[in-house]
C-alpha cells in the first residue's frame, strides 16, 4: 500500500512541476511578447 500511494505521489507531484513550469515559460513568452509589442 504504501509503495501505491508512493508511486501516485510521484505521478501527481511530476505532473504538476510540468504544469508549472509550463506556465512559467507561457508566462515568460508572453511578458517578452508584449514588451515587444508596447515598444515599437
């Protein structure tokens, strides 16, 4: 039982630093996108 909710935790927990960190590059390209854009 424990090894099951370890290996869950682990699925969850990578999943969720992808998401994360998915954003965080989103987020970034949007910053830069509109710096761009308010500039010229």
């Amino acid at each position: 039982m424990f090894w099951i909710g370890l290996l869950i935790g682990i699925i969850i927990g990578a999943n969720v630093s992808l998401i994360l960190y998915a954003l965080i590059i989103a987020g970034r390209r949007a910053d830069e996108h509109f710096n761009e854009s308010t500039f010229k």
